[in-house]
C-alpha cells in the first residue's frame, strides 16, 4: 500500500522516516515526498579507443570504489547552476539523507516528477527501490533525453520524489549494501 501525505508525515513524526533536513510543508505531495537535489555532481570520463576501460557486470565482484578513477566532479556554472546539456548523463546525490527503520517496515521507490519528465529529464535509470533499513542520501541517475540543457540548483532544485510504501512482513536478516550509508555517487566515502 502507499503511503498518503498524512501517513508519510505520521511516519516521520514516528521516526519510522528519518529525513536530515527535515521537509518543508511544500515538499509533500499527495502520495509522495519531493526530495532537492545536493551538491555533487559526477560524470563517467570519456574513454579513448583501445583504452582497455572495463566495467565487469558481475555484482559480488563490483568494486564501486575502483570507478572513482573514472568520474570526474561536474562543477556549477558561474551562476551557481548545474547544466546537463541534451544527452548528458550525471550522477548526483540527494541534499536529503534518508533512513528507513528497518522495523517500520516501510520502503520506497525514488521516481521523477512529471514536469521535468515532460523536458526529457530522467532521474533514475533501472534502480527506484529504496530498501526498507536503508541509510543515506540517495544516488540520482540524471539523464537528459530531451533537445535542451537544463539548468540544476544545488540544494535548491525539488528534482524526484520518494513514493513509500508497506513491507507486508518485517524483514528477515540484515540489509547489506555496498551502499549503505553512502553520500556520494561511489557509495560510502
């Protein structure tokens, strides 16, 4: 089931939600919570040919620590904004630090909004899930598939929003994840 403005608010009153900041009144829509984006930006480095570049698909032997050789930091124009130019791909971190109790039983999928959607804007690309014990700021996949450069603030810009809902049963075990705690682009650093 999700979860209603009225029941996200009970539940972050609860503390079965954690959000560091806290939201403001104008964050909560009528089933979900606008999150703004951060401050750091990251885009994969072009590869040369013949480069030997490699990214193994193999999950338990991915190491997202070793791809900090191959991002580099996306830095604001003079404006203070971030531009993602049409057919630009840039990870970014949320300004919200998220925890989802493990016992709330809550989870949530980060989705975009439908007016950036409309301009081309994607803001994950096959990973919505927020797992129910998870910690941190989330990582947005932002990929822009429309003609025109949009224009980001940091820390300003309401760019998703998380969609929560119940867990039927309380989860069995830990929940571990390389990015568990994390608050950048690589994971926990």
């Amino acid at each position: 089931m999700i979860l209603s403005n009225k029941a996200i608010g009970r539940a972050i009153r609860q503390r079965k939600i954690v959000l560091d900041p806290k939201p403001e009144k104008e964050q909560f829509a009528p089933s979900a919570l606008d999150l703004r984006v951060g401050n750091q930006f990251f885009k994969w480095k072009e590869t040369q040919a013949g480069s030997g570049a490699e990214v193994c698909f193999d999950l338990s032997a991915f190491n997202i620590t070793l791809c900090k050789d191959h991002l580099s930091e996306v830095r604001p124009e003079s404006d203070g904004r971030i531009k993602l130019k049409a057919g630009d791909f840039i990870l970014a971190n949320t300004l919200e630090k998220i925890t989802l109790e493990y016992t709330s039983q809550l989870a949530a999928r980060v989705e975009g909004r439908s007016g950036f959607a409309r301009l081309g804007l994607q803001v994950h690309m096959t990973a919505p899930t927020i797992h129910c014990g998870f910690i941190g700021n989330i990582i947005l996949e932002l990929k822009n598939c429309g003609n025109y450069p949009l224009l980001i603030t940091p820390n300003k810009t309401y760019i998703c929003q998380l969609i929560f809902e119940t867990v039927k049963d309380k989860p069995v075990g830990s929940f571990n994840s390389k990015f568990q705690y994390q608050t950048g682009p690589i994971g926990r650093h």
